[in-house]
C-alpha cells in the first residue's frame, strides 16, 4: 500500500454530504423537467476530503438500498493536478468519494453512477468548485493494494497493511 488505511470508525462528514433530489414531477403535459443540478461545498486544489451523496429521499419507501458505484471526473483534462476521486465507497447507506487535487478557479464536474439491489440507476453530475486561492497541487497517493485497486476506510482489513479481498482482488466492504 501507498497510503495508510483510515481508521476503522471513519464516518461520512455531514456538512460535505448533499440529499439527491426527488425527480421534478412530470404529470402536466408540455412541461419540460427541470435540470436538477448538485454541488458539494468548494474545496481547494490541495484539500483531500470526502464528498457524500444521500440516498434516503431517492429510495423512499422503496425498499430498495444502494448496491453499487462507479464515478469519473468528466472536466478532467489530463494535467497530473487534474481533480481525481481517490476512490468511491459505500458507507452507511451514502454514496462516499474521496476527492482530491483540481485546478483552481473552475468547477469540476464528477458523474457519479449508482446502482441499487433491486436494479435501480442513476447518473448524476455533481459540480464542485476549485477554489482560486491555492495551487494547483498533484492529488496524493491514495490508499491502495499493490495492484493499485484503492482501499475505501469501510474495507475489511486484519491490521493496517492487510486487506481482505474477493477472488476478484477487490476489498471486502462493510456497507
């Protein structure tokens, strides 16, 4: 591993969390739906921090859960100081990416794909801001096997560097 693991009791931090909204209602014919836009609270190129996306008014009386999640950073130009999710978790129910780097003085936009147990999906772009005051500043080495496949803080693991993994090299999550 590059990074050490989080410790084993991280949590999602709230004020970086933000509730998906419920689809404008589409009942009145000729009405367009309104574009739903998120955005996380700004962050600065060398700020590495969670991010989070709430999926309880999504699911609803449902009796669905988030099962998956996959994201890309669809602003990224390619410049090693590009914002760059760290890696994207499930935990305690939210959608949870780390992200880090971005260059300062524009916005990023990450999609972030979830999937949910009873075959559920969503896309959804999520805006942050890069603020201009610091920077640009290369993201750090995230926490990772030696495959490189990063290690979210709700892996499995025996100790600090031993992670538990699937057949498919993947980590045993706690969701």
């Amino acid at each position: 591993m590059t990074a050490p693991l989080p410790s084993p009791g991280w949590q999602p931090a709230p004020e970086r969390s933000v509730p998906l909204g419920l689809a404008p209602s589409l009942r009145v014919r000729g009405l367009l739906a309104e574009s739903l836009s998120l955005s996380w609270c700004p962050k600065s190129s060398a700020d590495t921090l969670d991010f989070s996306l709430d999926a309880t008014a999504w699911l609803q009386d449902t009796a669905d859960y988030l099962a998956t999640i996959s994201t890309t950073v669809s602003s990224a130009t390619g410049l090693p100081t590009d914002l760059r999710v760290q890696w994207a978790s499930l935990v305690s129910g939210m959608a949870c990416l780390f992200l880090a780097g971005g260059a300062p003085g524009t916005i990023q936009t990450v999609l972030v794909t979830l999937g949910t147990q009873q075959g559920r999906s969503l896309t959804q772009p999520v805006r942050i801001a890069i603020l201009p005051d610091v920077p640009a500043t290369k993201p750090p080495a995230p926490p990772q096997l030696p495959d490189g496949t990063p290690v979210p803080p709700n892996a499995l693991a025996l100790s600090s560097s031993v992670v538990l993994t699937a057949d498919n090299g993947k980590p045993y999550l706690i969701a």
